[in-house]
C-alpha cells in the first residue's frame, strides 16, 4: 500500500472508531441534515456543539461527509 494510501486508511479507521461518528454517518445515510439537526438526532445539547464539531472534522479529515455550502 502507498503512504498516501494507508495514511487515508488509517484517518478513514480513525473516524469510525468513535460511536457518535458512527451514528452521525448512520443518520446521514438515510437523509440530509444540518448541523443543528444532527446535533439533536444524536441527542447534544447547543452548549455540545464545539465537541460535536470536533467529531464532524474528524468524518470530514476522513473524507466520509462533505459540507454542502447553502443555497
């Protein structure tokens, strides 16, 4: 395996490794929601959202979502 390559594997293993990344993913894989919307899908309270941001950077780092800018 080239460097590159296991270095997106193991960023990719990273972000599954954490229950809540899982249940993010597993929610966004049936529909699209905002970030305020995943936060209450998952249970987090607004005052939560800096680490609930940390947790959807490390499934972005991942390359597992993607942000989609407003419209």
């Amino acid at each position: 395996m080239r460097k590159a390559s296991s270095e997106m594997a193991l960023l990719v293993v990273s972000a599954l490794s954490d229950p809540l990344r899982l249940r993010v993913i597993r929610l966004l894989q049936e529909k699209k929601l905002r970030y305020k919307e995943l936060m209450k899908e998952v249970g987090l309270q607004q005052d939560k959202s800096g680490k609930f941001n940390y947790h959807i950077e490390k499934l972005k780092e991942g390359g597992l979502i993607v942000k989609e800018e407003k419209t």
